[in-house]
C-alpha cells in the first residue's frame, strides 16, 4: 500500500449507552496504539462514522433507541470495511444473531467480557480489516491497469475495420488480462509468504518448497485444477499466523517450548485461518491453513480432527511441510523413512506413495544435472530455459526466485527490475550444460 494508507491513524469505535462502560473499554485499550473513539447511541456513533474512518466498531446490543443490530446494519452501509463486534448479554443471543445475520458482525462477545479475549478479538479486527484495505488498494490497481490495458485495446481497434476482428482483439485482451490478475494475484501471495519468512532465517525458501511440493502431490492425485490451486495458495500462506508469535517463541525449537509458550504457538494455525478468511478468494485456502497441524491419529491442533475429517488439502500440506523441515538435516531417503514410520500415526498413511513419487522425481531431476556447471550471470545474460542453482534473494534478502526454478521471459524480466530496485551483491546462480 501507499506510504499515505500506512501512516494513517487505527480507530476503534465502541458504542454503548452507558458512560461507564465506556470509560472502563479505555482503560482496556489504553496500552494499544489505536485511537479510541466512544459513541453513547447508535445514532451518535453513525455521526461518527460519517467523518472518521474506522478499523473497528464494537457495539452493545442492547441499547434504547436503535439496537445494536439496527446500528451496525446502517454502520456497514456507511462504513463496509470496518469490523464488526457485538458485545452482549447471554439473554440477548437470540439479539446477537440478528446483529450478525443482519448488521455482518464478525464475532459476538458475552457480558461481562473477559479482558484479554476482548483485546485478542478486536486485534483480530483491526488486522482482519487492514486485510480487506490491502486487498481493496490491489483490485483498484488492477482496475487502472485494467483501464490502461482497455485504452490502448480502444486505440488498436480504431484500425480494425470489420466487427468480427474487432471481437476477437477484444477477448485477447480479456484472456490477457485475466491471466495477468491470477499472474498478480499469486506473486502477491508470494510475496506475503516471503515477508513471513524473513523472521526467521533458517526457514528461507521454506512456503515456496511447501507449495511446490503440495502441488506436485496433489497433481500426483489427480485433484481438480481449483483444488490444486487452492492447496498452492494455502501452502504458501500455512504459516502466517506465526506473525503473532513474539521473537522469543517463534525462534525457539517446538520441542524446547514451555507450556505455556506451547500454547501460544498452537494458536497459529486458528490466527492464520482468521487473518485471511475474509477475503472471500482465500476463504477455502484459509481452512486448510486452519488445519495443517491436525494428525492423522487425532491428537493435532486446534481441533483435534483425525483421519478423512481433516481436509485433504491440510493433510498434504502436512506431509509437505514436514519432508521439507527433514531435509536440511536428512538425506531425501531418510526423510521419507521418517515420514514412513509418521505416516498413519501423525499423518495420511494413503500420500506417502506420491510423496514418494514426487521426491523420486525431484531426485533424478537433481541427478540429470551431473554434466552442469553452475555460472554467475547479470540478469541482462539471462535466457529462458536456464535453472536456477540457487536462491535468487534482493538486496535486502527478500526471496525472488527459488533454485531449481526454470526462467521464463516474465520471470527475467521480474529479475531484472528487482536488480534496478534493490540490488543483491552478487549475480544470478544458473546451471550450465558442459
């Protein structure tokens, strides 16, 4: 987003007739860097909501006057992106219903509130909501794109004499257009994945190697190509969560975790399932996401689903994600016997033969590179058809490209402005036929 949307203050705005409610719901919030806004009806938060913009609304139920339902009805016409919270009493849930079914509150929290949920849920909110704003800033650059594309289409056809070769200028440029918004669409989920990663060094490169796997089984499967599409994505994104895992945790070995940072660290998998649930395109990869720590045996997390009832998608990612944590550390073979003892323990005994299959393959792609050297090369030297040696990263170690990674035309070129913009110290790793 633009340096202007990122400056720009977060606002919670909670609503309740009674004054006292209110100032305690500052106090909570005091030690949070949002703005707090306070409204004593609905009609006074709506006046708010016409001159503020706001992340979140949290609003009492019961209240004279309008409703709480009432409110974030006319609330989301004014405000659509906000989140929105119901607090209420457990007489009211039949109210509070109404106030999700009618006003599209996300969450319902009961009276009297438990401090540190309240502030974990309008957390959750607030970035819920920057989701929605982000994603909201891409479509309408893909919209003026989609403009520019139009124009210069209007200019060509303007030579076109006959209707018919008018039509077909018009879906070429469709197609073309559609394949640049999924083309833009999945470098952005790249690019959020490898955002992730540069928390945590000794996990460079680990959601591509997961995605690239994940695919490869799940087209092993013969799945749909909308499956398979949708198990990429969640396995690109199957550790977002872990960015609201402090430092201390996140860099810490699972098995050294105390109980309670343990319990901190199994809540990723529900945050990354909220965090990009939203948005309506990532809301069947968001699920999977939910569930890529499940086990087989049911003794997972946060559901303790087993066997068929975990998504298949989550029980691929798993095998996926856990052959490729094995090996930095264990030959591919030794890997797949530790996956072999795991599988109908800890994972879907019926994916280890296209585990097996895919890292068969990868391996004697591996092996027919033996007649190659590797070359250092300036992006400009670049040709399709060469495969990266290595893991091409920007200056400031944000991953590009993962080795192994045949180029393309598109991804040169995709080399070649990131070396203008953020230029790595050395040049790009390629093998080379001898």
């Amino acid at each position: 987003m633009d340096d202007g949307a990122q400056e720009r203050p977060i606002r919670v705005l909670f609503v309740d007739d009674e004054e006292h409610i209110l100032s305690a719901l500052r106090r909570l919030f005091l030690d949070e860097s949002y703005q707090i806004l306070t409204a004593r009806s609905g009609k006074e938060a709506l006046d708010v909501l016409r001159v503020n913009e706001v992340a979140v609304i949290v609003s009492d139920q019961s209240m004279p006057g309008m409703t709480g339902a009432e409110f974030l009805e006319q609330a989301r016409a004014i405000s659509p992106d906000s989140g929105r919270l119901v607090l209420t009493g457990h007489a009211d849930m039949a109210l509070a219903m109404e106030a999700i079914n009618k006003g599209g509150a996300q969450r319902y929290i009961l009276k009297p509130w438990n401090n540190d949920d309240l502030i974990a849920a309008v957390r959750w909110a607030v970035e819920a909501n920057r989701l929605v704003r982000e994603n909201r800033y891409l479509t309408e650059l893909t919209r003026q794109q989609n403009e520019q594309l139009k124009e210069w289409s209007t200019e060509l056809e303007m030579h076109v004499q006959e209707q018919t070769i008018e039509l077909t200028y018009k879906n070429r440029d469709l197609a073309e257009l559609n394949e640049k918004l999924e083309r833009n669409f999945r470098e952005f989920i790249v690019t959020i994945s490898n955002l992730m990663e540069l928390r945590d060094n000794r996990m460079a490169s680990h959601s591509n190697n997961v995605a690239l796997i994940s695919t490869e089984i799940a087209r092993k499967m013969g799945l749909e190509a909308k499956d398979v599409r949708n198990i990429a994505i969640a396995a690109q994104l199957h550790d977002i969560g872990k960015i609201g895992i402090p430092d201390a945790i996140l860099l810490k070995e699972v098995d050294s975790l105390t109980s309670f940072e343990t319990v901190e660290y199994r809540k990723h998998p529900v945050r990354g399932h909220a965090s990009i649930d939203s948005s309506e395109i990532l809301r069947e990869a968001a699920l999977l996401v939910r569930h890529h720590h499940e086990e087989y045996d049911g003794k997972g997390f946060p559901d303790g689903l087993s066997g068929e009832d975990i998504p298949l998608g989550s029980r691929i990612i798993a095998v996926a994600d856990t052959y490729d944590r094995l090996l930095p550390t264990h030959l591919p073979e030794k890997a797949l016997a530790v996956i072999g003892l795991a599988s109908g323990s800890r994972l879907d005994p019926h994916l280890f033969d296209a585990l097996r299959t895919v890292a068969k393959e990868r391996i004697e792609r591996i092996s027919s590179m033996t007649h190659t050297v590797e070359e250092e090369l300036h992006p400009d030297d670049l040709y399709p058809g060469q495969v990266l040696s290595r893991d091409v990263h920007s200056g400031t170690g944000l991953l590009l490209v993962s080795r192994g990674v045949a180029l393309n035309p598109r991804r040169i070129d995709s080399l070649k402005r990131y070396y203008r913009l953020d230029p790595p110290a050395t040049g790009v790793f390629v093998l080379v036929s001898r």
